[in-house]
C-alpha cells in the first residue's frame, strides 16, 4: 500500500534494471504511443521524478477480457506496468486477497489515496431491480461504482462494456446494464471501447497518464484520439482492393486467397475507429482482417444491435477504378444519353406551351 509514492524508476532500478535498458523502455513507449523522438525524454524525466499513479481496479457485468488483453501488452511489458508504473491497489481478479480482507484494501485505498487515484472500471452495472443482477462484496455494484467515484481523479472505461453497454445491453436487455457514464455524471470518463481493446491501448493510455500527468486528448465521444480518431478502413492494407473494386464474394473463393477486400462479406472497417490496422494484436502480428475475417465494429456503440455481422453496409459507395472502369463508362455514357433525352422532352414541352393558339378568333 505504501509503494505508490516510489517512482517507477526507483522500483526498476532496485530490481536490476540497468539505466540503459530503461531509456530504451521509455524509447518504445513513446513509439508505441504515436510521440515523436523527443518525446522518450520526457517519458524517462516523468517515470524518474513523478510518484506512480495509485489505481483501483473494478469489474461490474463482463467477460475479462479486458484484464486478459491487457496482460498481454508487449510495449510496454504489462509486468513493467503493473510492478513499476502504476500501483495496482485492487483488483479482485489477480489479487490474493478475496472476501473481507480485500474489501478492506478497497476502502484503505479510498481513504489513502482520496481524490488521487484513477478508477478503471471493466463492464457496467445493470440498474433494473435495484442493481440485483450484480452483486459485488455484498451489495448492487451500481453502489460500489458509485462510492469509489465519488472520490477518484478520473474513471477509465475499460473495453465496449463499460464505454457502451455491449452484449450486456443489447435489445431487450433485461437487467438494464448502463454504459458508466450513464451513472457517473461529475467525473471525467476516458472511453477504451473494444471487445475487449488493444492492449497496447489500455497499457499506452497509463503510460501517457503517468508521464504527464494529465487525460489524453479525447474526441467528442470521449475516446483518446492518439488510438481512436482514424478508421481501420483507412490503414488497412486491404483498402487499394476497395477502391479498386475488388472484394471477396465468398468465403475462400478464389478472391479470398487473393486477399481481396472483405467488405462485402460484412466487413464494418470503413465505419469503424480504432488502431487494429495500425497497432494489430499480439505484439503486432496481425488483427482479423488480416487474419481473413472482417472487422466487427465492436469498438463502436450498439455494435451488437445493427444487424448481422455478415451484413454488408449499405451506406458506402465504393468507386471501383478498375474492376468496374467498364461499367463506370458506360454508365456515364447512359446518363449523358438521359440526360439529353430528357432534355430534348424538356424543350418539347416547352414549345408546345409557348405554341400559339391557331384555333383562337383574332382580337
């Protein structure tokens, strides 16, 4: 309890970690997070003078997923973020304490770190019936989220449960699970949706707060825009084949093998805003288009509302410069042809209007 006024790199250093190695860590986490060189300096003067950052870690309706995404971070090593940057004061899913003994850490932490510390929170509560349909050390935890709020710096939603609702909250969902800031009104909430999110993301969200003290910049969504604020249609390497017009029509058809874009397969890329096709996962080897599937949308709201995963979108126009060059001609061929077919009516019309009336006795 006593560790989080240490710094990170008098915890390092104590476990042998040379000075070296440490730069070439803070080196890879301003890469990792979309700085520029000058930036590792400031990442290593922060993590040598400033205190780690005290956080609580709480989990309402989910599946873990998140804590499992995040312990697999590779830049920076989740044992670097867990042991060294931050001070992981609760969190019931790796912590030994259980029952009584870990509700006391809980509120030793609270009252310790009062106003200080950052509340990440993994899935929502459900609010129909009193909260009944999550019960968290005796009580709704719709309660417990609300008390540990109350006296926290700022609330990380962790993954598309805490930041949207997710399967928790799709239609006619019964228990009525809440995204957070549904009940949290008067603190900051930095939105991570994702089912679950990069871990990179979640790891790189805690370094930025660490070094500089402060939340990331976020879009009018609440999401930080250094991993949220580009589509995964825009960097994916399968884009040249959508404009291009050439996209798989089934599944390992001869299209697939070529790596053709999966867009009429279902895929939700071009509406979709997150870092997969910049950041991939597992340590950057891939991210599931690559992998031959098409992206979900499930870092975006109501994703599990808006119809099947397989159906293809209907609000995008894809151009096709050379697959459909052909019919693009002739197309443009057949509407000039309308067009001077209508307008050839058009003027018809209008000398019929204008024609003078033979039949009519003179004035």
């Amino acid at each position: 309890m006593g560790g989080a006024t240490e710094t990170l790199y008098s915890v390092i250093r104590r476990q042998g970690i040379t000075r070296r190695s440490f730069h070439k860590f803070c080196s890879l986490t301003a890469a990792s997070l979309g700085l520029g060189p000058l930036a590792a300096s400031t990442i290593a003067d922060a993590l040598e003078t400033k205190p780690r950052v005290p956080v609580i870690w709480l989990h309402g309706l989910e599946c873990t997923c998140c804590s499992e995404s995040f312990i697999r971070s590779a830049h920076p090593l989740i044992k670097d973020t867990l042991l060294s940057m931050i001070s992981l004061d609760y969190d019931d899913t790796i912590m030994a304490a259980a029952g009584e003994q870990a509700e006391a850490i809980l509120e030793e932490a609270r009252a310790k770190y009062k106003g200080k510390y950052v509340l990440a929170v993994e899935g929502n509560p459900p609010l129909k019936q009193g909260g009944m349909f999550c019960i968290d050390g005796g009580k709704p935890f719709v309660e417990k989220l609300r008390s540990m709020a109350e006296e926290s710096m700022a609330i990380i939603a962790w993954g598309t449960c805490a930041s949207w609702g997710c399967v928790q909250a799709a239609k006619p969902n019964p228990t009525g699970a809440a995204p957070i800031d549904q009940v949290i009104k008067n603190k900051p909430i930095i939105k991570v949706p994702g089912c679950p999110p990069i871990a990179e993301v979640m790891s790189g969200l805690v370094t930025f707060i660490t070094t500089f003290g402060k939340l990331p910049e976020l879009d009018r969504q609440g999401r930080p825009k250094m991993f949220y604020s580009e589509r995964i249609h825009d960097k994916c390497y399968r884009r040249s084949h959508f404009d291009a017009g050439q996209f798989v029509e089934e599944w390992d058809d001869e299209c697939a093998r070529k790596g053709y874009c999966l867009y009429k397969m279902g895929c939700k890329g071009p509406t979709t805003y997150n870092a997969c096709s910049a950041l991939r996962w597992n340590g950057g080897v891939s991210f599931p288009i690559q992998s031959g599937h098409g992206c979900l949308s499930c870092s975006e709201d109501g994703f599990w509302d808006k119809g099947s995963f397989y159906d293809r979108l209907t609000t995008i126009k894809q151009f096709g410069i050379e697959k459909n060059a052909d019919q693009i001609g002739m197309a443009a061929a057949g509407v000039v042809g309308l067009t001077v077919a209508a307008h050839a009516a058009v003027t018809a019309v209008k000398r019929l209007t204008n024609k003078p009336d033979r039949t009519a006795p003179p004035k």
